[in-house]
C-alpha cells in the first residue's frame, strides 16, 4: 500500500541533546504522522540548560542538502529554525521558493538560545521585510519580538510586522497573560487561551510549536486551526513532566 503521508522539511540546527532543533521537529512530525525531512543549518554544543558553541553551514551547504529533496519530493511546509544570518535564510528561501512556489514556510525567529547564546547581530529592516514576504508564519515569542522591533510593544510589533506574513505570537513570556497566544494576520487578530494550567518550562518548545503548526499546514488544516492545533500539543509536551526535556504525544 502506497504511503501517502504529506512531506514537512525542518531546516534547523542539530542538538545532541535531542530536545530542540531537528530531532525535536522529526520528533513532532512523526506524531503527526507527515514524513519529516531534516537539513542542518548548525552543529551546536548544547544540553537542556547550557548552550556552549555553534558551527555554522553557509548558504551553500543548506542548498546542497536541500537540493535532492526538492529536486525528488513535493514538499508541503518547511520549519526553519536557526540560521546563522538574514543573508543565508533569504538565499535559502528564495532557492526553496524557486523550486517549490506552492512551499508554506514557517519561521521561528530564534534570535537568542534559552541559555542566553545569540545567535544574531542587528537585524536590518530592509532585509527583515524582504524575509517576511517570503514566509506563511513568523512565530516569535515577547523578546524575541521586541528584538526584531523594540519601539513598540509586542503586540503592537506583531500587527506591524503581520503586513508582510502572518504572526503567531508567542505568550510563554507574556507577563499580563502567561501562556496567552496572539495570531495576527493582516488586520485581524485571534485570541489563543491556555487550555491546561499544568506545564512547566521545556528545552525545545518553540521548536515544537513551529514544526507542529507546519504538521498541520501540511495536513490541509487552516493556517489559524494549523496554530490552534500546534498550540494544542505544545501544551501536552509542556505538560508531559516536570523536567526540561519534554514528551512527544500525539491528541488533537
């Protein structure tokens, strides 16, 4: 019997520990049940609490991984993670898009590692805007928001930045409404609540939110249900136990 499982790709950097990057995304797909590929954007020297070192792949390693998966395989969404600078994700995307126009792309925004490494410089707004035009969804959480457009407040940073793509703004950092989800999309906006009050702090979260919205992206679902979905099972990762490195179960 032919498989017939949608194709998700992580672009993201490999973590030894397992809770974040490619192995928490091929993690999350496999839930899903879409076939997950990985290409490494880093090497990094990691655990769950201390980020160490990062070796970066330019954008023509990315290209040449990339380049017999798309060349063989109908890709429906695309995660990316960390990538060293604007110049190698916009390179990248645009090789992507030229191959695969129809390609929804999913963008966390990992400007900094929970173990405070950051991973960017001063991001230009000339190529910021040229990044955003090419994604679905930009899901950055509050500092992470604050650093792409720190004269406004989050919210009002995620409106703006939702003229160019859709934003999934993240509320794990939200200190009036912790855990309170902001979906934006153009001059609309969508109110995510919390629906459990046990979880506590996970190594790889945002990774996992990103690559499940991407899941359910290529599983059909709206973009707005594909994040309600994605907030749904980071919650029941968040809340699978008391330590850092979260488990993966699959409830819709």
């Amino acid at each position: 019997m032919p498989d017939t499982r949608p194709y998700v790709l992580s672009i993201a950097g490999i973590d030894p520990s397992g809770g974040a990057g490619i192995f928490a995304d091929i993690k999350t797909f496999e839930q899903h049940r879409v076939y997950g590929f990985g290409v490494c954007s880093a090497l990094t020297v990691q655990n769950d609490t201390d980020f160490l070192q990062v070796q970066w792949l330019g954008a023509r390693e990315i290209i040449k991984q990339l380049e017999p998966l798309v060349t063989k395989f109908k890709i429906s969404s695309c995660k990316i993670g960390i990538v060293q600078e604007l110049d190698v994700l916009l390179d990248v995307m645009l090789y992507l898009k030229s191959r695969q126009p129809h390609l929804q792309i999913i963008l966390d925004p990992v400007l900094k590692a929970s173990a405070g490494f950051a991973f960017h410089g001063i991001l230009e707004d000339e190529k910021l805007t040229a990044v955003l035009r090419e994604i679905t969804l930009l899901t950055p959480n509050y500092n992470e928001i604050q650093q792409l457009n720190g004269d406004l407040s989050p919210k009002e940073a995620a409106k703006a930045l939702a003229k160019h793509c859709a934003v999934l703004l993240k509320g794990g950092h939200n200190p009036e409404a912790p855990g309170t989800d902001y979906f934006f999309a153009s001059d609309s906006c969508i109110t995510l609540k919390p629906t459990l009050s046990n979880v506590s702090p996970k190594h790889g979260s945002g990774c996992v939110l990103s690559a499940s919205v991407a899941a359910n992206l290529a599983l059909g679902h709206t973009l707005p249900e594909a994040c309600r979905r994605g907030k749904r099972y980071t919650e029941l990762f968040l809340s699978s136990n008391n330590t850092l490195f979260g488990y993966h179960n699959y409830d819709s």
